[in-house]
C-alpha cells in the first residue's frame, strides 16, 4: 500500500462519521416547527401586552394621559379573547409539531439502527482488542516482579491500566446492550 492510498483511503472512524448523521427532517417537520414557534411568539406578544396594559392603567404616569376606563376594559376584553384564540393556535400546532417530532424520532432511529450497531461492535472489538494486548503486558509484568527485572511503565503499569480498562470496557458494554433509547 503507498502513501497516496493511506492518506486517500477512509479510515473506519471516517466511515462512521459519515454515517452516524441525524436525516434531515421533513418538510412538514419545519413547517410544523415554525408553526409553532411562530403562535408561540404571538402568544407571548399578547400576553405581554396586556400586562403592560395592566400596568399603564395602574401607574399614574402625569406626562402620559390614562386611557379611560371604558377603553382600557374593552382593550383588555379584546386582548382576553385574542389570547383564548392564541392559546388555541399554539396548543394545535404544539400537538402538531409533537406529531411530527414522534414520526422523525421514529424514522431517524429507525435510519440509523444498523449504523449504530455496527458502531457498538466496533467499538467493542476495539475493547476486547485493548484488553488482550494488557493481558499480555500483565503477564510480562508478573513475570518480570517475579525475576526481579524493572520494565517501563507500559508494562509494569499493565495490570493497574487492565483493570481500569475493564471496568470501563463493562461500562461501555453495558452501554450498547441497552436496548431503546434514552429520552
């Protein structure tokens, strides 16, 4: 293999970069996204103008003229009803958007299942990978102590470094095994 190859070629890291993305959401998605957000908006805009109303009414202000009571009710009547509407556009495009939001999670899980589990199974032959080779640098450790014979701490540190890695291995296990998603 020449050095061109090496550097072109996609190491398995690369691969699964590529394909462990999140699908576009559809267009209903967004559209029921900014749905929401929009009646969302609207809802806090008029809920804030009523309690800026209900706050002009109530602080004498001499520089300003107080809207006479009669005016202020019926705004505030006005704004009662607009908010009640609000309310309901929001609720509506609130259980829209959840709808769609279901479907997404649904079909990304669903589009990225296999990816994931071949992840984890990389993953986890890198593992048992790791904890092979300090298997063998704890056997040389034990049999360098025993012969009395300082080796680096590569070795040496192999048993200390086997446990950890298994404990973190049994970890990340456990992890790939769980089935269903975390929410």
């Amino acid at each position: 293999m020449n050095l061109m190859s090496k550097i072109i070629s996609p190491t398995e890291a690369d691969r699964h970069r590529a394909a462990l993305r999140l699908p576009r959401p559809s267009r209903e998605y967004v559209c029921a996204e900014k749905s929401l957000r929009d009646a969302t908006a609207n809802l806090h805009r008029l809920t804030n103008r009523r309690e800026a109303l209900k706050i002009e009414a109530s602080v004498h202000n001499p520089v300003k003229a107080r809207l006479p009571t009669y005016a202020l009710e019926a705004a505030l009547d006005g704004l009662t009803v607009e908010i009640a509407d609000a309310q309901n556009v929001e609720r509506t495009a609130r259980a829209e958007f959840q709808t769609q939001r279901n479907t997404y999670q649904q079909d990304a899980s669903a589009a990225l299942q296999a990816d994931i589990e071949n992840f984890g199974a990389a993953i986890t032959q890198r593992l048992d990978e790791i904890l092979e080779l300090l298997d063998i640098g704890t056997e040389l450790a034990t049999q360098a102590r025993e012969m009395g014979l300082s080796l680096p701490s590569a070795i040496s540190d192999a048993p200390v470094g086997r446990r950890l890695a298994e404990t973190m291995s049994s970890t990340i296990s456990r992890m790939f095994s769980t089935r269903g998603a975390r929410r």
